[in-house]
C-alpha cells in the first residue's frame, strides 16, 4: 500500500486509543506493539508498524508520526504542543474528540449531496421514460381512435422522439463530462484547485461559512485543551483554517482585534465567527477561569448545529424532489388521459 491520506474515523480512534494507553502508565511504543498484533485490517497494522518504526528511531510521538509520512501536519502539530506542555494525555483525547466530530460532519456532507443527487436522477429516468416509451404508446391509440393527444402531450412527446435520436450523441457527451470530472478529481493537483476555486467562492457563505466557524471553534478548543494561551490558540485555528480567501480575510481581521486590545469574545463576535449566544458562554468561561470547558462546549454546539442545519436542509429537498416528480407525472398522465376520457364519455 502506498502512502494515503488517513481517515478522520480512524485518526479518532487511534488518537483515543493512545490517550488510554498513556492514562494507564503504559508507554507508546509499547501500546502500539500491542495495537499491531489485535489490528485486523491490512492497511491500518501497516500504519501502526509505520508509526513503531518511528517510535523506535525518535525520541517523541510527534517526531515518530512525521517519520512515517502517514499523518497530517494538523496532528503532528498539536501532538508536539502536548508532548510540549507536558498535556499529551489530553492532547490526544481532546484531538479524538476533534476528528470524531471532523467524522460526522463529513457524513452528513455527504448525504447532503448524496441523497437528493439520486433522488434527482430517479426524477429524470422516470420522467424520461414516460416521454420516450410511454406517450408514443398512447399516441398510437388515439390514432387508431381516430383522435390525438392534447398540443402539450405531442410537444413531450416530440422531445422525447428527439431526444430518443440524439441519445448517442448525448450519452457520449455526459460519458466525456465525466471522465473528465473523474481525471480532474484524481489529479490531486487538479483537485485541490477546484476545491480551492470552490472555497474562495462560497466557503465563507451560508451553511458553508457556518462549517468553516464551527471548524475553526473546534481548533481552537484544541489547541486550548493542548495547553495553548488564547491568542496562540486563535493564531494556530486561524493558521489551520485559512483555506480560502474570505475566511483568510475573516481571520486576520480577528487577529487584528485581539492584538489591538478587544478582548477574544468580542473578536470573534464582531467577525461572525462566533454567533451572541456562544459569546456569552465563553466571556462567563473567562470570567469563571474555564475558557477550556466553555470552548469544548461552544464546539459541540457548533457541531450539532451544523448538522442540524444539514439535515434540515435534506429534509427539505428529499419532499420538493418527490413533490416535484408527482406533479410532472401527473401533468403527463392527466394531458394524455383526460382527452381520452372525453373520448370514451362521448361513445358512451
């Protein structure tokens, strides 16, 4: 197996299991020894005698995950500021804590476009099908008949007639659109571009500009429960989620308040960051000396927010999608059957 991104699932688990392994006063190397021989999967026992090589030739965690080039530099980096600041114990929790909610908001992405993308192309195929197999059908008996469809069933169905003869042609173009969508999302270069592209355009938007706070929340919870100062903690968040041009924006702007003088509540809710009510949690946190605690929190928060919202929003489409198809199969079937009703009633 060649070197490959880790999942967020599995960086969870992982980062958990060693958080127990140290809480129990057993070593590392000595836990990850004992991983390899109870992993199952090919690919993970590779990562871990990867990361025990590592073990074996540093002399910290972090210097042992950078040798075995299977880990992200987010990790790495806030592994080091635990081994650092003597908190490497609740580094890892808290980074298990972070990847598992880095886990769920990626599946409920996910289904977001997932799901309604093949409701949609049921849609299509259902509606293709009355067009091009269905209507001519019913032409033909109407012509027997002696009678015809109403103007707007021949216009479907003369689109469906054209569309039959064009589906070469239009089956070879959407085959060339997604190979090249296929090429363009495997060439890592090309891929990160358009995600790039993507971000710089509507990353700071919507429920997308909602993700990207609810990211940075959770970084800076992080790099606080690692053992960071305040204006450490926004300046590593800030540095970690900076993937586009508005958010980049955003966050100077943020550290530009902090460094002159406005306190980090105020900060983060004059740049949109943080919503008045998550604020006003961590403004009493500071007070109370557990901006931590109140960090963790306004991260779960955010999380389940943004999957809330997510899941509101899918919710939403899944009915318009089904909606949607009733009405233009039933547009289709009553401009067909109501002409031949009147046929029938007039025989009768």
């Amino acid at each position: 197996m060649g070197i490959r991104k880790l999942t967020n699932a599995y960086m969870s688990t992982l980062c958990l299991e060693m958080s127990m392994l140290l809480h129990a006063g057993i070593s590392i190397q000595y836990g990850v020894e004992m991983m390899i021989d109870d992993e199952p999967d090919r690919d993970g026992k590779q990562v871990l005698q990867a990361l025990l090589k590592g073990l074996e030739e540093e002399s910290t965690l972090a210097g042992a995950m950078t040798a075995s080039k299977y880990f992200p530099p987010y990790l790495i980096n806030m592994v080091d500021i635990g081994e650092q600041a003597g908190r490497l114990t609740e580094t890892l929790k808290a980074l298990a804590e972070h990847y598992e909610r880095q886990d769920r908001l990626a599946v409920s992405i996910k289904n977001a476009t997932l799901y309604p993308a093949v409701l949609l192309g049921m849609m299509i195929v259902v509606v293709l099908i009355l067009i091009v197999q269905v209507l001519p059908i019913f032409n033909d008996v109407f012509g027997r008949m002696g009678a015809q469809m109403s103007p707007f069933a021949i216009q479907l169905m003369n689109f469906g007639t054209w569309f039959r003869g064009a589906s070469v042609v239009i089956a070879g173009i959407f085959a060339f659109l997604f190979l090249v969508g296929f090429l363009a999302w495997a060439i890592p270069s090309v891929r990160e571009g358009l995600i790039k592209a993507f971000k710089d355009r509507w990353g700071s938007k919507g429920v997308f500009g909602r993700i990207a706070s609810s990211q940075f929340v959770s970084s800076m919870a992080l790099a606080i429960s690692s053992g960071l100062n305040i204006d450490d903690s926004v300046n590593l968040a800030a540095s970690l989620n900076s993937d586009s041009k508005a958010l980049n924006v955003k966050y100077k702007e943020c550290m530009s308040l902090i460094e002159s003088g406005t306190s980090l509540t105020e900060a983060l809710k004059q740049t949109g960051i943080l919503s008045a009510k998550d604020g006003r949690m961590l403004a009493l946190g500071d007070r109370s000396g557990m901006s931590d605690s109140a960090m963790e929190e306004i991260a779960r928060r955010s999380d389940r927010s943004v999957q809330d919202e997510i899941a509101s929003i899918v919710g939403r489409i899944e009915p318009t999608l089904v909606i949607m198809t009733s009405v233009i199969v039933g547009i289709i079937l009553l401009s067909v059957m109501l002409p031949l009703v009147g046929i029938m009633t007039s025989i009768g």
